[in-house]
C-alpha cells in the first residue's frame, strides 16, 4: 500500500464487466461474487470499475460454491513494492494479494507457450485480464487449502510422471501445478486437455470436489 494513500472498500453488490475476457463471465444474477459471501472484505488501489473486472474471474459455479462455504477473508490489489511477484496467497490468514504494478514485456504481454511460458499470468496481452488470472492462481491456492480431498489429488498429480506441466511455475511444486493449471483450465481448457491430460484431470476432480461445497 502507498504511503499517504487510502485503499478503496467497495460494498457489496453486483459486477458488471464491460469487455470479453478470454476468462469467460456469466451474466447470471445468481453468479457473482459478492462481499460478505464469497469474500469477506476488499482492498484495492484500482478503480471500482477495474477492481471489480478483477474480482469477476471468480464467476464460476464450482468456484463461487466452494467460496459460499469457505469464503476468502481478505483480497488485496494494490502497489506491493515487489516487482517479482505478481500475487501471493496467505495460507493462514486466507487472504490474497495481487500486485497492481505490471509491465508490459516483464510480467504480461507472452503467448501461452505450454511447457516454456514463465506462467499464466504473463500469457495474455491484457494488463487487467492479468489481474485476473492472478486471482484465480491464488484462489486455487485457497481451495487447495479449505476443500477436503483436493490437497491428496493434486499431490497424486504431481507425482505422475507423465504430467507435463503447462507453465515452467507450474513444474516448480505440485501446489503451483494445481494454481497453473488451474488458471489454464479456465483461461484456454484445449491448450490445456493437449498439452497435460494429467493436470486437465486433476482440476476436473478438484472442480468435483469444490461443486460439494453447499
């Protein structure tokens, strides 16, 4: 957070996106995230417009389901001062926080390159759809953390030796092959089912899992 300046707390309510975003929405009433339900509070140095583009990757039944029972506490989007890191998740706290200064060239701006791009937030042309696949990486973090049964899936995932990992992140540890592939199931599901039927799987099982969560 800057110094001298307030983040801005939106209320709860609806989200409406203006642009198609290769992360697909649904215009549904019944599917939006929303504060005091699916997340507990909001910090954002970005417009309301733009933070609730963010914040709209959520919406997905599977995800907004697993979120109504174990809601995360805190989301943040705001200048961290690391220029290395994009997001991060607090596996105690359940908060996530994105980090709102990106470049072009440096953390966005790749083509999905399976196997070679750096991860999948850099695979898109889009400051904010960057964001927003930054969101779900660390919301899949939340579910691997708060839903029974998907820590044991991932970790059988990982450990086949036939998987093949979407991103270079992704082949670093079996909870950042849950985050990468994760985001690639939502943001390019081919790319995905092509290049890792391993890691395709495994989401389709964690997805299961989280759809149970009512």
């Amino acid at each position: 957070m800057e110094s001298g300046r307030l983040p801005n707390v939106f209320p709860a309510g609806g989200l409406n996106c203006r642009h198609q975003w290769v992360l697909a929405t649904v215009d549904s009433a019944e599917m939006k995230p929303e504060r005091g339900t699916h997340y507990r509070t909001v910090y954002s140095e970005l417009s309301r417009e733009k933070t609730e583009e963010v914040i709209s990757a959520l919406n997905n039944p599977a995800v907004l389901a697993a979120l109504k029972k174990n809601p995360i506490n805190r989301i943040a989007i705001e200048r961290t001062g690391n220029k290395l890191c994009p997001a991060e998740y607090d596996w105690h706290d359940k908060a996530i926080t994105i980090n709102s200064a990106r470049k072009l060239g440096v953390h966005y701006g790749e083509e999905l390159r399976p196997g070679t791009t750096g991860n999948m937030s850099a695979a898109t042309s889009d400051k904010t759809e960057s964001m927003r696949r930054s969101l779900l990486q660390e919301s899949a973090h939340h579910f691997q953390n708060v839903v029974p049964g998907i820590g044991d899936s991932v970790n059988a995932a990982f450990a086949d030796a036939s998987k093949r990992p979407i991103t270079r992140y992704a082949g670093t540890s079996a909870e950042e092959y849950f985050a990468e592939s994760f985001v690639a199931f939502m943001a390019d599901p081919e790319a995905l089912a092509e290049n890792d039927p391993v890691g395709g799987k495994m989401v389709k099982q964690a997805m299961a899992m989280m759809r149970k969560c009512k």
